[in-house]
C-alpha cells in the first residue's frame, strides 16, 4: 500500500506539471508558432550544438570511462570527483568558470587569443557548455556498462592472445552498447536544455547562441502564451529525443549477449 502511494504521489508530482503545459497551448497554435522564424533559429541550433556536443562528449568521454572501468591509480578519487563536479555545479558557475578559462584574459583564452580564436559568445562557446555539463552524464553509464562485462570473457580472449584492443571493440563495446546509448541519450538531453552555463558563457544573441531554452527565458518575460508554446515543443523534444535513442538500448539488451570468440586472434 505504501509503495504504490508512493508511486502515485510521485508520478503526480512528475507528471502533473507536464499536463499543465500540453493542456495549456492548442495543437493548432503550436504548429503555427513552428513557423515563427525565431522559434525555427533557436530549435535548429538547439538540435545542431546538442548534436554537436554529444558526438564530443562520446569521443571524449570513452576512453575515460573504460579507464576508470577497468584501472585504478593514484588520484583516482580526485578525477572521477572533478568529472561529477557539474552535476552539482551551479550551472551559472560553471558558465563564469568557463569564462574565466576561455575569455580574453583566461587562463586559455589568452593562448586562443594569440592565434585569432575567440570563444565566449560564439556558437562554439554553446557546444562547450553542452559538453562541460553533459559529459558526466555518459561517463557515469559508459563506466558502469564497462565495469558489468564478465571478467571471465575478457580472460578468454586474454588467453586467445587478443590484444586489449581487439578485446574492446570486439568484446567489450558491444557489451557496453545499451549502456553507452542510454548515457549518450541523457548527454544529449541535457545538452538540449541546458541554459545556466550557456546564458554565462555564450550570451543570449538569436541565431548565434540563443538555444530553445534561452528563448523560453526571453518569451516568458514579454509573452507568457509564447513561452508556454515554446517549453511544450522543447519538452516534447526532449521526450521523443530520449525515447528515440532509448529503443535501440532496449532491443539490443534482448540480444544474446556472449560474443563469438575465434580459435586465432592476432596480437
């Protein structure tokens, strides 16, 4: 009884908030706001910097995680503290730290500087910011579907011959898919909706740094129906993002799990 009040509550408390906002704003004005040139700027560099810091979050985040998966060394404690640190990070903090790193006078910024490169309030400067606050996201599944391979088939392939990188991408990353998808699909999401760090970093310029999530702020303070218009398709992004990328999670945990090993594998 008391866990399946729990679960009402909590799915109130969830869902509740979301009903408000589809059952505020009609079908038919919420397709007519997609045609506003506004809303198609800040959607379509919403979806391109989201994208972009996914795909940097995946190639970075990786290698990082099946090194702390599978290694331990000294200060171990300290990186996996410092990769978990925007989690909690106040995410207007982490957009003044990212300033003070890459601005003008940054400790990098100085560095980029001298060679043309200026970061903050740019396009680039967004997609840094999606990735600062969403790469702990992957790691935290990438290393935890690492971590669940069976040590058994890693010491068959060791007895094999397989070389460690063989033993990766034939082994353990197919294993460590669903994992890996599921952390790419929160990664993304929280890309897609970060706002604290990017209005810090990025400034809030339509068409250049004015995400979905910036555009909410700046429609809430002048038009609340457009702010309401502009959350729903934001949300119901979201939504559909996370369960787009969700399925192939789930389909590939029916499959059969144990890969096929060769008699010969080359070093």
């Amino acid at each position: 009884m008391a866990v399946t009040a729990a679960a009402g509550l909590l799915l109130l408390l969830l869902g509740l908030p979301v009903l408000s906002l589809l059952l505020r704003v009609p079908s038919g004005s919420l397709l007519r706001r997609l045609s506003d040139p506004v809303i198609q700027d800040a959607l379509r560099l919403s979806l391109v910097t989201s994208l972009l810091a996914t795909a940097c979050v995946v190639l970075l985040g990786t290698p990082v995680a099946y090194l702390l998966a599978t290694r331990f060394f000294r200060g171990k404690p300290v990186v996996e503290t410092v990769i978990d640190l925007p989690i909690v990070l106040p995410p207007t903090v982490a957009g003044l730290a990212l300033l003070l790193a890459f601005g003008r006078a940054g400790l990098a910024g100085k560095a980029l500087g001298a060679f043309g490169i200026t970061l903050p309030f740019t396009t680039a400067a967004v997609v840094i910011a999606q990735v600062f606050m969403s790469l702990p996201f992957f790691v935290s599944s990438a290393r935890a579907g690492f971590a669940r391979v069976p040590r058994s088939l890693l010491d068959a392939a060791s007895t094999l011959r397989a070389s460690e990188t063989y033993t990766f991408f034939r082994v353990v990353l197919p294993l460590s898919t669903p994992s890996l998808i599921a952390g790419a699909s929160m990664a993304c999401a929280r890309a897609l909706g970060e706002f604290g760090a990017t209005i810090t970093f990025a400034g809030n310029l339509p068409g250049i740094t004015q995400t979905m999530p910036l555009a909410v702020y700046v429609a809430f303070q002048t038009d609340l129906e457009v702010a309401i218009a502009l959350s729903v398709i934001l949300m119901l992004l979201s939504f559909l993002l996370l369960l787009g990328l969700r399925a192939p999670a789930g389909l590939a945990e029916r499959r059969p799990t144990a890969p096929r090993f060769v008699s010969t594998v080359s070093r």
